[in-house]
C-alpha cells in the first residue's frame, strides 16, 4: 500500500498533537517545515501563538525530524526550559551592550539552577512528581524567566534591584504581582538578598478587588450552558466542575466511585493532581442527579503524565469551553461554588479543605463574599437581640 500524500501525513500528525494536548503543530510554509502554536513572548509577558522556523525541508526526512523537534519543544516547555536564544539566528538574539559585566547572566542561572534543586528535593512536592512538575511549569518558572530577561533588558546584576524591577513589571495588585513576590522573596531567601520591608506590601495582593468581583455565572446560567453542549462528555465534565467546584484537571484525576453507591456522593481527588488527594461534597447535591453525574463520561483525553502535564489536561477544558461558547471560563465555575458554600454556610476551614488550598488562599480570595457573609450574619445577631430586648 503506497504512503500516504506528505500533506495528508502532515495533517494526520497535527491532529494527533491536537488530540494529545500538546501546544504545538508543525506547519508547512512553502517548501520548510516549522512549528506554530502557543509560545513564552519573547518579552516574557505570557504566551502568544508564533511560528519557529526549523530550517527543515518539507520531505519525510524532514518531517520526522520536526516531530522530534516538537516532542523535545514541548517538552521544554512543560519543564520550564523552553529559552528563545537557542532557536533564533545570532542577528535577531538580544546584544550585550558594551560595559556589560560578563559574569552577571551566569550568576543568574547558577542562582536559578539551584532554586530549581532546592524546588526538586522538596520532601513534600516530590511526593507527587506530576502536580511537582506542573506547579514548576505555572508557579515558578514564568517568574523567573521574567526575572533573567529583565535582567537581558538593563544589566543589573542579581540583586534588590533587579527583583524590584522585576515585581514592577506586573500590574499592580494582580495575581501575577503577587505570585512573582512570592517566588523572588523564596529566590532573595536562597541567595541572602536582602528585601525592603515592605516588600509584601509591594507585592500586591489578588484578593477581592480582582477575583471577588468577577462576574460569576448563576445557577440558571449553569444550567443553560450545560443544556448547550452537544457533546455529552463534555457537557458531564461542565457539570462535575460546576458541582463539585474542581479544577480543570481534577476532572480527569477523580474517582467518581461513590456517585453509584447508597451513601453520601462524595467524590474523591486523587494524589496525581496540583494539590494532592483531597475529598469534595456536591453543592447543589441535587445537581448530581440533574446533571447525570453518575454515568461519567470523561472525555479520550490524554492524562498519561509522562507525556503530558496537568496544565496541558486543563488546558483542553479551555479550550472545549470556547469551542462550545459556554460564556464564562472553567475556573469560573470553581469560584462560583466557593461562593455557593459560602453562601450555604459550610465553614470556610471545611471549604478550603474540599478545594485543596490553604484557609490563608480561601480568605483571601474570597474575601469579599466571606466579610458581606460574616457582617450580615452580626447584623442579624444584632437585630434579634434588639427584639428579645424589646425597642425603646
């Protein structure tokens, strides 16, 4: 049987990247061979879609060879390695400029080689090398390779300012802010670098001027984004996140065991996620039966960790939410049950346990819901006593 076209091959290829969640597609442009897909800006503000040239011929040699490149890409990627100079031409790297001490980029990365050590003999952390991996790739690295092209951009050497400039290259009181002071200040710790003292203060804070006032869709909302979706895999993992206030990922990592059985229709996060195993109780529990929650119908995503990572599982939520035009993101179902438990007055200890983050996280963000929750339930505390008392 002859080989399929090149195009045809190509086109098979792509579509089985798509399928296993990598961010990458290899992409023909003439009679070359390069990738295309979302990739670090090269400013390091977040991602972008771009094209990297390969410099391969559009033949089977090269097409073998630029699938390589993309496996070992995407790997990169997932790893927090991913660096722009290997792959651009000497005349479009970033120059030195004259007077730069030649000793400060590499005082950088052996700092950053022995962050990322320290980060990797965690005891904790390294029980769960998936969620390990994942948090690196999300929580740390993005930071850091903000940090070393900060300091590509005004040669400072590694130090108070360099971490200054760095923080104040995000807007103010925004997550990204906050997390980026979180990470330099375990960075300055490393290295003994001293902070300002208020360096907290700084830092920022994500809390409620942010995440509390978002627009959260209502229930009725839910409820039609979930009668949407044609698919009914799809439509069952809408319905686990609205009803158990997971993230994008846990739906792939959960065993829904108990949804089948007599008893409370608990669910259980396994240790494979972000922030370990954990247990979640359905708010609304009625919405187990509306949403046909028992009969699961997770969607053929690829959750093998060794070739993917949570964020590329999470990421296929994101990307089904707009296929589908549900009208608001996944995480916006998570908050939306945070503020439902609130609501319902389930304590935010017991809460916070259920979404797998700390109190400290939990009060923080939802620190608006939580304040009107606890001043209304005063008012009322009040009002009855002034009853019981008799008016004046």
């Amino acid at each position: 049987m002859d080989a399929p076209p090149f195009d045809l091959r190509l086109q098979i290829l792509n579509e089985g990247f798509r399928t296993g969640g990598l961010p990458l597609r290899i992409e023909r442009r003439g009679q070359r061979l390069g990738l295309r897909g979302r990739l670090p800006r090269r400013d390091g503000m977040g991602f972008q879609v771009q094209r990297l040239s390969l410099g391969l011929k559009a033949d089977g040699t090269g097409l073998e060879a630029a699938v390589q490149q993309l496996h070992k890409i995407c790997g990169d990627l997932a790893g927090g390695r991913f660096c722009w100079n290997q792959w651009l031409s000497p005349r479009h790297r970033p120059q030195r400029p004259h007077g730069q001490p030649t000793g400060s980029a590499e005082l950088l990365h052996q700092a950053l080689r022995r962050f990322k050590e320290a980060f990797n003999a965690d005891p904790v952390r390294s029980r769960n090398p998936a969620g390990q991996r994942s948090t690196w790739a999300t929580a740390y690295w993005p930071y850091l390779r903000r940090l070393a092209l900060t300091q590509e951009q005004h040669q400072h050497p590694l130090g108070r300012e360099l971490l200054l400039r760095t923080l104040e290259s995000y807007q103010l009181a925004s997550r990204s802010r906050q997390q980026c002071g979180t990470v330099l200040a375990a960075l300055a710790r490393q290295e003994g670098i001293p902070l300002p003292e208020d360096w907290s203060v700084l830092s920022g804070g994500y809390g409620l001027h942010r995440a509390g006032h978002r627009q959260l869709p209502s229930d009725r909302q839910i409820m039609a984004a979930w009668h949407r979706i044609p698919n009914p895999a799809w439509r069952w993992v809408l319905g686990m996140m609205a009803t158990y206030g997971l993230r994008n990922h846990e739906v792939f990592f959960c065993d829904c065991s108990a949804l089948h059985g007599g008893g409370a229709p608990v669910v259980r996060v396994l240790a494979t996620s972000k922030t370990g195993e954990h247990q979640v109780w359905p708010f609304l529990p009625e919405w187990v039966e509306r949403f046909a929650l028992a009969d699961v119908r997770r969607p053929p995503v690829t959750t093998d960790l060794e070739q993917v990572t949570l964020q590329q599982v999470g990421r296929r939520v994101m990307e089904q939410f707009r296929r589908y035009e549900v009208g608001f993101s996944p995480y916006d179902l998570r908050h939306a049950w945070a503020v439902r438990t609130i609501h319902l007055g389930l304590p935010d200890t017991v809460a916070a346990r259920m979404m797998g983050h700390s109190v400290a996280i939990h009060t923080r963000t939802y620190h608006h819901w939580i304040t009107h929750r606890d001043q209304q339930q005063a008012v009322n505390t009040a009002l009855a006593r002034r009853h019981a008392v008799g008016s004046p």
